[in-house]
C-alpha cells in the first residue's frame, strides 16, 4: 500500500481539517439562526428555514461529504487505519451517525417545515407539527454539536494512546 510522505500528509491534515470546519461551521451557523429567530414573524421564518436549506445543501453537506473521503484516505493510506486505535474507530462511529442523522432527521424536520412554511404560509407558526419539528430539530443539532466537540476532543487526547514519557527519553 502506497503511504503519504511527509508533505502529503501536512496537505492531507490541512484538507480535513478544512473540511471540519465546513461541517462544523455550517451546523453552528444554523444553530445562530435557530436560537435568534422569531416564530412570531413569519418573513423571519420562512427567510431563516431557507437559508438553513442553503447552508445544509452547500456548506454541511460539502463539509460531511469532503471528511468522509478524506478519513477513508487516512484510513486506506497511512498508518492510522480505521480502527487501529479505540478513540478511531468512536470518531468513526460519532461521524457517520452525525451524518445518519443530519440526513435522517434534520433535513427531513427542515424540508418538512419549509413545506409547511409554503403551503400554510403564517398558520404554520401555530401548526403543533411545524412547532414539534423546529425544536426538536433544535436539539438534535446541540446533539450534533456535542458530538462534533467529542470527536474534537478525542481527536487532541487520543485516549488510550501509548505515549512516550520523559523518564524514558533521559
């Protein structure tokens, strides 16, 4: 198996984390959105559950997609694997639920209160459905971003990893 030198992997680390940022940036923006809007005003909403869609389809989404090949290229060609080490193999596991999720849930809670939004036009603010879904769409996605901060933390740590002490060394 053909491995990354020294150049290629700093280029590598940089594309992923690039592509984390993406991800990660896009579901706080949509968080700072969801947090500061007004369900009493319709225009609000109805321009607020657009650009949730704007942001998901070319922000999140690009980020998701782009860490998802760039891990599987960490994982075909370098020494890190897949699930060489436990704290890999979680954030392999957190990632791919969080973008199980995004798809599952959010997209589908957001698409559905855009069609509410659209057919009911200011009744929508009131619709227990619309209401149901804009919370819980809310607290799945402080869920993601606990997640994306697990996977973070891991990432720093790497629990679990054997680590050469300074009384070794000397």
């Amino acid at each position: 198996m053909r491995k990354f030198g020294s150049l290629g992997l700093k280029l590598l680390k940089m594309s992923h984390i690039l592509m984390i940022v993406f991800f990660l940036g896009g579901i706080l923006s949509s968080f700072a959105l969801l947090l500061k809007l007004d369900l009493s005003n319709y225009a609000d909403v109805y321009m607020n559950y657009r650009i949730f869609n704007i942001i998901s389809d070319n922000v999140v989404e690009i980020g998701a997609q782009g860490t998802i090949v760039l891990g599987a290229v960490y994982g075909f060609f370098t020494e890190w694997g897949f699930v060489r080490y436990k704290w890999l193999a979680v954030k392999w596991i957190l990632f791919i639920i969080q973008t199980l999720v995004g798809i599952l849930v959010v997209d589908k809670l957001m698409a559905a209160n855009t069609a509410l939004l659209e057919t009911e036009n200011v009744l929508a603010l009131s619709d227990p459905a619309f209401l149901h879904n804009h919370y819980l769409r809310l607290y799945v996605v402080i869920a993601q971003i606990g997640l994306t901060l697990v996977a973070l933390i891991l990432s720093v740590l790497k629990p679990g990893r054997s680590r050469v002490s300074a009384e070794s060394i000397g």
